[in-house]
C-alpha cells in the first residue's frame, strides 16, 4: 500500500511538472507573441512617421513600447501563478494520498 502510494505521489509529481513546463512553454509563446506583434506595430508606427513627419506617430510608438512592456511583465506574472498553482495541486495530491495510506 505504501509503494502504491509512493508510486502515486511519483506520477502526480511528474503530471505536475509536464503541466508547469506547459504553462511556462505557453506564457514564453504568449510573450514572443506580443513582442512580435509590438514590434510590427512600432515598425509600421516609424514608417508612417517618416511618411508624414507626425510626433502624434512619434508618440504613439512610445505608447506602444510601454504597453508591450506591461504585456511582458503581466506574462511573466502569469507564469509564475500557474506555477504556483501546479505546485499547490502536487501538494494537495500529496496529502491527500498520504491521508489515504495513513487512514488505510
């Protein structure tokens, strides 16, 4: 009994780390993303600047990189969360499997 709950403990454990590398993998795509995507913007932003000569362009591409930066710091705190999240979840497994095996 003790072996198999071991043994559970083990496979949720390695459940909970392919899903944090997941959410990590997925907060990483969300963040290359939005760079990409600010980075058109401030490109398109710069060609239309020198097109029209405009500071309203000008300052609009600054908006822009601060909302990009923003963007990365709210991913970045994503990623920590839904770690922290799997993390709680293999330690609420783990107790309730060791509550099994003691009830058992």
């Amino acid at each position: 009994m003790i072996v198999e709950a071991i043994s559970t403990i083990k496979e949720a454990e390695k459940e909970a780390e392919v899903r944090i590398k997941e959410a990590e993998k997925e907060a990483e795509q969300l963040l290359e993303d939005a760079r990409k995507e600010a980075e058109t913007i401030k490109r398109d932003a710069e060609l239309k600047a020198k097109k029209d000569g405009s500071a309203i362009v000008l300052k609009a591409i600054k908006e822009g990189e601060k909302a990009a930066k923003i963007m990365e710091v709210e991913g970045k705190e994503k990623a920590k969360k839904l770690r922290e999240d799997a993390e709680k979840k293999i330690d609420k497994a783990a107790e309730l499997i060791v509550a099994r095996v003691m009830g058992a």
